[in-house]
C-alpha cells in the first residue's frame, strides 16, 4: 500500500486587472500560510484582460518590496472557466470582482457540470476582524497610502484565512 500526498488546496486571489491588489494578495498570503506550514498553493488572476503578462504595478512592487514581499515575478492573467475546476476558494478584492466572479461560476457549472466545480467565492476580508467584509480599495488612481492600505489589509485578512484554514481544512496543516 503506498502512501498517497495529500494535494494542496489551491486559492486564487482575483481583482480586476492583476496589476495591484491580486499580485499584492496572492504573495502576502502565500508568505503567511507559508509561515504557518500549510500545503496551500496561492495565485492570482484578474477579471479583465487589460495587462495581460504585464508585471504588477511598480508602486505595488515598491510598497511590497518596503515590507519584504517580491511581486517582480509575477505576471498579469485573466481569470478562467477552468480555475473554477483547479481552484478550491477564488478570494475576490471587491464586490464587483465578486459579482463577474459568481457570472462566471455559473458559467463554470454550465460547462463542466456541478461536480467538477470545486470553487468556492468569498471576499478577502471575509473573516477579517479588522475589514470584515469591507472591500479592498483599488489604489491605481491612488496615492501611496493607497498602496499602504492594501498591503495592511491583504495582510490582516491573510492573517483572519490562516485562522480559518487552520480551523476548517485540518488537511492543509502538514
């Protein structure tokens, strides 16, 4: 009898173009399940094609970079039909992203079929005591507060998702 691994549950992090807050999300919170050991794969995508294989905003990168977080290697991608068969839990930034989001889940549905869609929605902030279910404001027409902002609240909310990961997914703590 060999052992089998368990496979990593997969989150993807979605804003609306991939450039800002989704690349932002996607290596804060692989930094703290990171740290937390957990089997947890994280990626981002956006609901747009506006940057596709762009590298993430330079004012992200910078503000990131001040806190220890390298975004240089990440690349701009649209969502997909398929992440929602690839992807356990899709976070959404804002409600607008989750609104094209649940669009596409049902179109997930109606092209795969319900038992292949294993996404689940969920804002970022959803179990986030400081932003709870708050939106994550899109600092492209912002200031560097702006940049601060998302970092603060991608890394409270990442924070709350450990948390939750570590009480509802037993199977994602090695």
């Amino acid at each position: 009898m060999s052992l089998q691994t368990q496979a990593p549950y997969q989150v993807l992090c979605i804003c609306l173009g991939n450039i800002c807050r989704s690349p932002t999300a996607e290596v804060v919170l692989r930094h703290y399940c990171s740290e937390a050991q957990m089997n947890i794969v994280v990626d981002s995508a956006g609901t747009s094609n506006y940057h596709p294989n762009k590298a993430p905003d330079q004012r992200s990168q910078f503000h990131a970079k001040q806190r220890g977080y390298d975004l240089s290697t990440l690349r701009a991608r649209q969502v997909t039909l398929a992440d929602f068969i690839n992807f356990n839990l899709i976070l959404a930034m804002d409600l607008d992203n989750l609104s094209h989001l649940k669009r596409l889940h049902t179109q997930a549905i109606q092209h795969y079929g319900a038992d292949q869609v294993l996404a689940k929605l969920a804002l970022m902030s959803e179990h986030d005591p400081d932003y709870l279910k708050q939106a994550l404001p899109d600092p492209y027409y912002g200031e560097a507060a702006d940049f601060e902002r998302v970092l603060d609240q991608c890394e409270s909310s990442s924070q709350a998702w450990v948390v939750y990961f570590q009480q509802h997914l037993p199977q994602v703590n090695n």
